[in-house]
C-alpha cells in the first residue's frame, strides 16, 4: 500500500491544500481508511487523536462535496451534506478548523459548528446562511433538529467520532435520535480508540457492512525512552 496523496485522485483544491499543509504523505489510518472511504462504503477506523483519523475522514468528504456542488451557487442553498458528531466543544473547534484548512481553496464551502454552552441564536443565523457540513455534539445537533433549525435531508455522510467518549458521555440515545433523522441511503464512517459493547450496538443500528481499519499506536512503545529521578519526601 502506497501513502502518496498523489495516487488517491484528489480534487486539484484538495491536493493542493494538503500540500500546502505541508502534508508529504499519509499517515497509517489515512493510507488505510481514504481509498475505502472514496468507494462509498462505510468505515470503522480504530484510531485515536494525533493519528491523522481528522483528515482521513474529512478529504473524502470534501472530495464528494466538490464533486457534487455547484460552488459558484450561494452557499444558502445548498443544504447540510455531512455531519461530523463527536463529544466535546474543543474537538468540534478543532475538526472544523482542520476541514476549513482543507478547504479553504474552495471559500464557497461553509463549515458550522453547534455546540451546547453557546448561544443558540448565532448558530440559527448561521445555518440559514447555509452550511454544507456541520461539526457538532450530539445534545446540541439534536436541540436544532427538534427546532427546525436544521434538516438532514439531504445529508450523505455521517461521521461518528471519537464514538468511544461520546458513548461514556451517555450520548447513546441522542445518536441514536440524530442517525434516525439521516436519509438511509447514506454513508456512516465511526472513528474509536476503544471498542467496549456500545460501539457495536451503534455500528449494527447505524452501519452497513462496515470495513474494520485499525492502526497501532502511533509511537512503538520501544521508541519511548522513559527516566525516572527519585527524589527526597
Ligand atoms: P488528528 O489525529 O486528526 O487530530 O491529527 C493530528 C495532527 O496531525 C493534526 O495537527 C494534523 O494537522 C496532522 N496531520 C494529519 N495528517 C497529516 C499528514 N498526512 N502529515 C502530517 N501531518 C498530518
């Protein structure tokens, strides 16, 4: 297997924003997950933070987004395309910030994130500007459905991640609650450092068929010098 974003056909945009990024080539997760998540079928990556899981999700969704947006539209009529569920504010601020960088070659494309602990007025004005993919907790994504705020129509990637935490958050039923609100025809890609049982009642709910990638730890334990100083009471 190759770990070249040039053998992955990427939209000129993308390839040019990850080199940009200075990306030269993909990590583990990425050389595994991108060319099954380009096909369409639904993903489980067993990977934690810091392995580049962000952006193994993120390409393919632009890339479908790319191909199937007319960007010279106005983003308010396009509606919300992918949705990006995980558990906590900071990793919302962080995905949404590593999709902008992603596609920021592309400024039509508008990222959202909704997060509870902030006003909800501003995120209503902001998805009736138009968001094509909205990054967001469960709790909070599920406060706009059940307003009207938000639809999921259109929808054709959902993307679960860091499914471990949000299930130890206790966001089991509001998951469940947004992922029946998503078309059927649609493609699910969750993103875990753990399995407990959780993760395979919503993967056998929310999935189908999904291809298993899982990567080891990013550094081999050998490769971590430990020290030790004793010290006086
Ligand atoms: P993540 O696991 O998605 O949180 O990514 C961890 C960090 O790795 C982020 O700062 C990314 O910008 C960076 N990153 C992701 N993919 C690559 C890559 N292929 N080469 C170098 N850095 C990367």
């Amino acid at each position: 297997m190759t770990s070249s974003f040039s053998n992955l056909s990427l939209a000129e945009p993308l390839a040019r924003a990850v080199a940009e990024m200075g990306y030269e080539s993909m990590t583990p997760i990425q050389a595994q997950a991108i060319p099954v998540v380009l096909t369409g079928k639904d993903v489980m990556g067993a990977a934690q933070t810091g392995t580049g899981k962000t952006a193994a999700f993120s390409l393919p969704l632009l890339q479908r987004l790319l191909k199937h947006e007319n960007s010279s539209t106005s983003p308010a009529r396009h509606p919300v395309r992918a949705l990006v569920l995980l558990p906590t504010r900071e990793l919302a601020d962080q995905v949404a910030t590593e999709v902008r960088r992603l596609a920021r070659a592309e400024e039509n494309i508008k990222v959202v994130t909704l997060c509870g602990g902030v006003p909800l007025r501003g995120q209503i004005a902001s998805l009736e500007h138009g968001a094509h993919i909205v990054v967001g907790t469960p709790g909070r994504v599920m406060d706009h459905l059940e307003r009207g705020s938000l639809t999921l129509e259109a929808l054709n990637t959902l993307v679960l991640d860091e499914a471990d935490r949000m299930l130890d958050m206790g966001f089991f039923d509001d998951i469940a609650t947004v992922a029946r609100q998503c078309p059927k025809e649609r493609q699910t890609l969750l993103f875990s450092a753990t399995y407990p049982e959780g993760i395979a009642k919503l993967s056998a709910q929310f999935m189908k068929n999904p291809q298993q990638v899982t990567v080891q730890a990013q550094h081999a334990e050998a490769k971590i010098e430990q020290r030790w100083y004793e010290v006086k009471d």
